[in-house]
C-alpha cells in the first residue's frame, strides 16, 4: 500500500469539486447518450430511468444475487457502501459502480437479445472512422523517413497524447514547448523509459490500456515499433473485460483498430499486418483480468495480475483512471514523489497521462507554482497538460 496513507481520499459529495460534477451531471449525461445510442426496448428504458433516479438523488444498492460478478464486487466493498449516497463513497468506487449498474440496466450481462451489445460502441466507431483519424495514419508515411529512435519518441509522444497530438508527429513543437512559461508536459521522464527497454529483444512489455479509437491507435502503434525493431520480445495488452468508461478498450476495440490499420494504406497498412501477425504468433497477447473493472486502487491488486507485473521489462499504465489508480485516488500534495506512491508497485512501472482529474504526484515546487499562478486549479482537470512519470 501506499507510503502516505494520510492523503485524503477524493470523494464526490461537495458541490462545486470536479468529481462532483462527474457524479451530478457527466453520469445524467451518459445515461441520455447511451438511452438514444440504441432502440432499446421498454425495459432498458425502465432500468435506465431507474438508474438515473438512484445515482443522482438515491443510495446504493447491491447487484442481484444471481449477477456473475457479485462475488467480485463483494471483495470490492458493494456490502460495505450499500444503502449509502452514491456520493458519500470514495469517489473511484461511485464511478466504477455507475458503469457496472449501466451495463445491468441495458442487460449487457443477462441472456437476451442484448448480451454482450457494447453500449457505447456506435461513438467509439464514429471516432476510428472518422476522416480525422485518415489524415493521422496517411502521417505514418512521413514518420517512417524519421530514424528509428525519432519514430520511437514521436509514437511515445502519440501514445501519451492520443488524439489531441497528431499521433505526436509534430517534432517541430517540441523546442517552442519548452520555453512556454507553463509547459504542456509537467514531467517528462521519457529518458528514463528508453534503457528499461533496452535488452535487445528479451524483454516483456506490458501496457495497460485506456480509452478505445483513436487513442488505442497510437498505443497499438507505440507496441507495433517496439516489437518490430527488437526493443522489447514479447507484449502483453491489459484491456477491459467489458466496456467501461464510456471510451476504455476491450478486445474487441482492439480489434476494430488493428482491421483500422490493416485496410488502410501505406505504413499504417504495414504496422497493422505486424500487428495482426503478432496476435497470431502470440508476441502480443491480450489479458482482460476482472481486476481491470475494479473500483480499487492497484495497491490492492489481486497475486496473479501482480505476477504479470513482476515478470515485464517494464510496465507502462496508460489515462487518467489508471493513473489515479496506480497512485492511489487521493489529494495528494503534487509534489509528493511518484516513486514513492507507487513503491508497492512489482516492477519498473512508468505513467502516460493526460491531465483529467484532480490527483497529481510528482511535480517539482516550481512547476506546482507556475501552473497555480497561470491557472488557479484548473490545470488539474482541463486535459491541456500531460506527462511521463517513471519508477525504475
């Protein structure tokens, strides 16, 4: 467990905070998304006109006896917050709890017609074939006149921005980045990832993902480089065991990127049939462990996901849900050290995260201080700054 166990833990209930308004108006949201996303029958709408009424203005209650997960969700503390205010609970719990409750309601789980239909599936489509994501894999081309490590860093630097970079081609920017007076990237140890994978073809990686389309491509991209010049033997994907977040990747995601690639064109075609061969062969592998979806920090990680960690060169841990649950969801000072938060943690691990929430570590006092001045507190939750943290 974590070494500051003092740090308070962010919770949802005072109004005016950011997981507040996850709680009181994002998740309301998604309900009427996922309501006009499918024709659902009348006793989707039902459940869903249910569960709006329970998490906005009710207390939790425990899934069915029959849900295959309850056993799960048992160990999870679902006894424990029962008959509670959805927010009076850690905030991380509530929200993994609205996303296991919205796939109950569209009867994601239960035999039926529905089964197995991914709620959110049409938007993570309409981004993967959107005519912006074309002009990021035609940019493949241009990238593959770049060296080697050039490409590595640049599909790093994809990899950690996502669909808000270009896939991270824009090299150019990186030298007027850094006399901006509050730089995008808060902390770049980017340095310190590259000798983790250094053995030339030994080494495992392992890579959590985070959200599906357009920013699972530059990650699938990122594997796809490291497997293809040798940095790294073997990669494993952890990847939701159903959908989750509204945008998190499950396999299939996966999927839908690679055909993505493979029916493109030119180097992007190329990365995808490398790709597809490593699935096949097994250099790549996916693991959809039901720890994925818990709503716990990964202090609390059950033997056998730890042991896949132990066993990888280096673990990357992609978003801003990981990265809150990989340090633990608390109001950390931000310049409490990153090593030290993720002590616990069984190997080498490094974040790539984009800003989203209010948890922070690892800043320097001055870094803190630019951004407080140019931002107030804003910064934390805006999704304009990023960075590369990594604990050898």
């Amino acid at each position: 467990m974590s070494d500051h166990p003092t740090a308070p833990v962010i919770l949802g209930g005072e109004p005016g905070t950011f997981p507040h308004g996850v709680l009181a108006e994002r998740h309301p949201a998604i309900i009427r998304q996922v309501r006009e996303a499918f024709p659902y029958g009348p006793e989707q709408h039902r459940a869903l006109d249910a569960l709006l009424a329970g998490c906005t203005g009710g207390t939790i209650e425990p899934l069915p006896a029959d849900a295959h997960d309850r056993r799960h969700w048992e160990a999870w503390g679902m006894d424990a917050y029962a008959g509670r205010s959805w927010y009076d609970v850690p905030w991380l719990w509530s929200e993994s709890w609205f996303y296991r409750r919205l796939l109950h309601a569209v009867g994601y789980f239960a035999p039926g017609p529905w089964q197995g239909i991914d709620p959110f599936r049409p938007s993570k489509l309409a981004e993967l074939d959107s005519p912006a994501t074309d002009e990021e894999l035609a940019a493949l081309d241009d990238l593959a006149r770049q060296p080697v490590d050039e490409r590595a860093r640049a599909l790093l630097h994809g990899s950690l921005w996502g669909n808000r970079a270009d896939l991270g081609f824009r090299l150019s920017a990186e030298g007027a980045e850094e006399t901006a007076a509050v730089p995008a990237l808060v902390a770049d140890d980017s340095e310190r990832l590259w000798p983790l994978l250094g053995a030339p073809g030994t080494g495992t990686l392992c890579l959590v993902a985070d959200n599906a389309g357009r920013e699972l491509v530059p990650d699938l991209l990122l594997i796809a480089h490291l497997l293809a010049h040798g940095r790294v033997a073997r990669a494993v994907l952890h990847v939701k065991p159903y959908p989750y977040y509204v945008s998190d990747a499950t396999t299939a995601d996966v999927v839908d990127a690679v055909r993505r690639l493979t029916g493109a064109e030119g180097a992007a075609a190329e990365y995808g049939r490398g790709l597809w061969a490593a699935l096949t062969d097994g250099r790549l592998t996916l693991r959809a462990h039901p720890f994925s979806c818990a709503p716990l920090p990964y202090a609390d990680m059950p033997d056998g996901l730890r042991a896949d960690f132990a066993a990888a060169a280096l673990t990357v841990v992609k978003g801003d849900l990981n990265y809150r649950r990989l340090v633990g969801d608390r109001y950390w000072p931000p310049t409490t050290p990153f090593a030290e938060v993720t002590a616990y943690f069984p190997g080498p691990v490094a974040a790539l995260r984009t800003l989203k929430s209010d948890v922070i570590t690892g800043l320097t006092a001055d870094t803190e201080a630019a951004l407080v001045a140019a931002e107030e507190q804003r910064w934390r939750t805006g999704g304009t700054h990023a960075l590369v943290q990594v604990r050898t």
